[in-house]
C-alpha cells in the first residue's frame, strides 16, 4: 500500500474502536448482573488492566510492527506451531465477533421496526461489510469513521442527559441501590465474578495490532491510547449511572438494550430511539473491525504458508478478496448451523479474545527474553506484564466458572480448526504418507498409481523446491545450527542459500565456510548454498534479491538486530528473526 493511502489516527481508531466502544451497550449490565451496585468498580478494575496491557501492546507491536497481533510475535519467537494456535484462536474471535455484533446490531433494529427478518438482516449486514472492504480499506474507514463519531456523540449526549435527570428528580435509588444486598454474598465474589464478565467489554483491544502495517506511522501506539480513553470513562460512569437513575431490577429485565431503555427514562422516547440507531451503527462497525483485522492476519498466515496461496490473490484496489469471501463464508455458514441463536458463538468469542490476549502477554515475555536488544519504543516492565497475564487468566476462569459449557463450544470450533491448519502445517508427511499408500497399490491398479504418484510427487516437489535465505554476519556454528533447525522443524524446503554482506576490501571468516560445509552434512535433507557477496544489509538489497532469486521477504531471515540497527524490522518487508 502507498504511503499516502495510509490510515490516519482517526481512521484507525474508529475501525478497531467501534468493536471495543461498541462493548458500551452491553457490558454495563453484565457487570451490573454479577458485581451489582458495583460493577463500576469491576469496570475500573478492567480499565486498569487495559493500561497495563497499553504498553504489552506497545513495546511488541513497536518492536516487530507487522500485521498478525499475536501470531506475529509467537511467530517471530517461537515456532510456527505455536503461532498457529494463536492465529486459530484470533480467527475465531473475529468470526465470533463479527456473528454477534450483526445479530445484535439487527436486534436493535427489530425494537424500531417490528416487522423486520432479524436473520436476513444478519446476513445483508455480513455481505454489505464483504463488499466495503473488498473495495478497499481507505473506503471502509470513511464508514468506520462516521460510524465511531457518531457513537461518541450519542454516548456523550447519554451520559449528560442522565447527570441533568439526576439533579432534577429523587436520587434516591441510589442509595436503595447500596443498600440491596451484595450478589455473591461478598463484596470479594462480586467483584471476581464482575471483573471476569466485564471483561468482555475490552475485546476489540487486539484488532489494531492485526493491520498495523495498513497505519501512518507512529499511529499504532495512539490507537491503544484513544481505546483505552473510550472504554475507561465511558463504561464505568455508564455503569454507575445506570445505578443511579435505574433500580437493579430494572437494569436486569431490560439487560440487552439497557443503554435505549436508560435513555428513555433520562431524555424520553426520543434519546431511547437515539441509543436504538447508534447501536446499530456501531455495531455494524464491530463487524467491519472484523473483516479488516482478520484480511490482514490471514493475508499474513498466507505469506508464511500456513494458510494456501490463492488467499493472496488480490483486486485492483489491493484487497485480499479470496480471504474476505472465505470469510464471509464463514460467518454465513455459523449464522446458519445456529440458526441466528447467538449465545454458542458467546462461549468461543469469551475464551478466544481472552486467550489471545493471554498470549500476547506471553509473547511479551518471550520478546524480552529472545529478543533482548531489538529496539522498541516502549518498555513493559516485567512486574506489568506479569500482573496483565495474571489478571486475563482469572478474567478466563472466572468466565469458565460463570458458565462451564461455554468451553465445551468452544472446543467444538477450536479444534477443527486446529486440525485444518496442523494438516497444512504437516501437508508435506502427509504426502509423503499418500505416496507411500500409492506405492502399495502399484501392482493392483498399475496406471491408477503411477499417475497418482505422479500427481503426488509433483505437488510435494512444488512445495519443496521454494528456497530459504538466512543473512549472516558470520555467526558461529552454534547459531548457525539454529537456522538449519529451525528450517527443518518449522519450513517445507530443501533448499536454504546461506548469505553474507562484505564491505569493500573484506573477506569472509575461512572457519564460516567450513562451519556450513559441517552442517550441509548433517542436515542431509536440506542443500545448503553459501554466498558471499558485497553490498549492505537494508530494504533495497532485500527487494533486489527477492527479485533477482524470487524469494519472497518473509522467507529470508536474519538474527535479532541490535539496538544499534539503522532499520525497523517493518522496513524490512517482512523479513523474520529466527535467532
């Protein structure tokens, strides 16, 4: 993408913010049905935990700023494997959200009008967001942007209309409120059990991360900023004001349009139907966050092989469409095995954002222990990191303890999805596996199996002969057995072109030669080619020899870089550290 087409603050903002804010219409009741009259306290208690998570997000995402969120960094210090179920997790999330959020979006507009087809509406909401980000991203955000304002006005005139209802009748359900008793039976109880639910309201956090490359620079870091912002204020004072002004059974017998029916009592009709349409807009805006961060994750997933190639084909607008339909498909196919019922898709939408941000802050951990000296912009202390994955654990338990069946669901949707991705993952034993079946049925059906050996052969040579480079500086052997290790366990290749830059005048270390002749024999299954050459390591040396020896950026590899490297690893195309 161009650099003028670049997102913006506000653009970006508003394409994840309207699945975060979006948490706004729902989440003070669910808080309010487990923690009570103090649930805005659960909701403080998120907010804090969403600061601390500001600078997981920051120092990862500022350290490796290429599209895929957590996949990205498990990737880029685990093995592809474990940044697999990362993706699978983060995919499933995006579908569950995308689901929900227009199923929802078409209830509010069943409570306007009557005789609408909630399940239709589903439908046309999922295809006519397929078609915006077919067109484009820069199209999308122009809708993501008048949808986000929109909302922020309609909460903004909700929260004044309420404080003015407050000073102008009886206060005096408050303090009936306080003195209801405690759900639980303790303060402690309500607010584990609070905090778990009220959780939900920050999922939406991880989607910036997942098209960062599609933002101007220095934008990431502002998104998480202006979210956190949202959420914070927006969701705790909505929480104690609908305390304020609603007795709490009132706020449990209208828990899914609390926000339409406080309106109403505040402002009157006029501000309920006001909430009514902002919720439809900004839930319609969860679903564009959707299909945006989950293109860009894919996309990527498709680069590193994981996902099949023809997921890259793209329009003349530099959309991924192949992956939006898939997508799309997808959805469809939920909306219709569930019959429009959405409370399944709650258990894997609960477990799986939760996961993944689990898993971020696991990659954090990772990133400071493998990847010690690549530069990054902000730094999480350990103490902060530790206390984020601590919290979205408990956040995870506390939600199974709420609701048990919830993991069964989402075991039914992980798994297979788990499977699709192992069998890509393992497709080349698999072949060989088909190969081998082949073989044994050669006598019986002899022109049957020679051309499915054939057929199987061509496709394992097509998925071997791609060619790996990995940039060194003349690494010791130690280091250099790491590359052919990781090659081997994570890469369908048999051919890896080892590469060293050398200034003017200089030579190659004689034992660098001998190092990869040793190793060229022990990795047997691999050929190994060395080449020295001169020239310096930067963008334009990989965009040439990706050209010249058509190997794409996120096959080449290098070490981590030091804190003296002239480069964001962004500017590299997508070349990966792998030591």
């Amino acid at each position: 993408m161009s650099e003028h087409k670049k997102l913006t603050e506000l653009e970006a903002t508003a394409i994840c913010g309207n699945d975060i804010s979006s948490s706004c219409l729902y989440v003070s009741a669910l808080a309010i049905a487990y923690a009570g009259q103090y649930a805005f306290v659960a909701l403080l208690i998120v907010a804090a935990v969403l600061f601390l998570f500001r600078k997981i997000y920051g120092e990862v995402v500022g350290a490796l700023p290429l599209n895929g969120g957590a996949y990205n960094v498990l990737l880029n210090t685990t093995s592809k494997r474990n940044a697999a179920m990362a993706a699978c997790l983060t995919i499933l999330s995006y579908m569950a959200t995308a689901v929900i959020s227009a199923a929802e979006a078409m209830h509010y507009l069943h409570t306007l009008w009557d005789g609408f087809n909630i399940n239709l509406g589903t439908l046309g909401l999922l295809g006519l967001f397929l078609a915006l980000t077919i067109l484009g991203i820069s199209e999308s955000a122009k809708v993501a942007v008048a949808i986000f304002l929109t909302h922020l006005v309609s909460l903004t005139v909700l929260v004044g209309t309420v404080i003015w209802f407050m000073f102008t009748h009886d206060t005096s359900t408050l303090s009936l409120n306080f003195s209801a008793p405690i759900p639980g039976g303790s303060l402690a109880t309500a607010l584990f059990f609070g905090f778990s639910a009220a959780m939900l309201g920050i999922s939406g956090f991880e989607s910036s991360a997942n098209f960062v490359e599609e933002q101007a620079p220095g934008v990431f870091a502002k998104t998480l900023r202006n979210m956190w912002i949202v959420v914070s204020f927006f969701n705790p004072v909505i929480a104690f004001l609908a305390i304020a002004a609603l007795p709490i059974i009132q706020v449990e017998e209208h828990a899914e349009t609390v926000l339409s029916y406080l309106g109403t009592v505040a402002g009157g009709p006029w501000l309920g139907t006001l909430i009514s349409i902002d919720a439809v807009a900004v839930l319609s805006g969860a679903v564009l966050t959707s299909f945006v961060g989950v293109s860009g994750l894919m996309k990527r997933m498709a680069l590193d092989r994981i996902l099949p190639q023809f997921f890259l084909k793209e329009n003349a607008r530099k959309s991924n469409y192949v992956i939006l339909v898939t997508f799309f498909l997808l959805c469809t196919s939920v909306l219709f095995i569930t019959n429009g019922d959405i409370k399944p898709l709650a258990g894997v939408y609960t477990i799986s954002f939760l996961s993944v941000m689990a898993l971020f802050a696991i990659g954090n951990f990772l990133l400071k222990s493998k990847r010690p000296n690549l530069p990054r912009p902000v730094y999480a202390g350990i103490i902060t990191v530790t206390v984020a994955l601590i919290s979205v654990l408990v956040a995870l338990y506390g939600n199974v303890q709420l609701n048990p069946r919830f993991l069964i669901v989402f075991l039914q949707y992980f798994l297979p999805s788990m499977a699709v991705v192992y069998i890509m993952l393992n497709r080349a034993s698999i072949l060989e596996l088909v190969l081998a079946a082949a073989n044994s049925f050669a006598h019986k059906y002899p022109g049957v199996s020679r051309f499915s050996r054939l057929q199987v052969q061509k496709a394992t040579r097509e998925l071997h002969q791609q060619e790996f480079v990995f940039f060194t500086k003349g690494d010791n052997v130690s280091n250099l057995n790491k590359v052919m290790a990781y090659v081997v366990e994570n890469e369908f290749t048999n051919r890896l072109k080892i590469v060293t830059l050398l200034r003017e005048g200089e030579t190659y270390p004689p034992e660098l030669l001998k190092d990869i002749e040793v190793l060229d024999r022990a990795y047997e299954q691999i050929r190994v080619d060395f080449v020295a050459m001169p020239g310096h390591f930067g963008p334009e040396l990989i965009d040439r020899l990706s050209e010249e020896w058509n190997v794409p950026k996120n096959f080449m590899f290098i070490g981590s870089p030091g804190d003296r490297f002239p480069y964001q690893i962004s500017e590299l195309g997508g070349v990966r550290l792998i030591i």
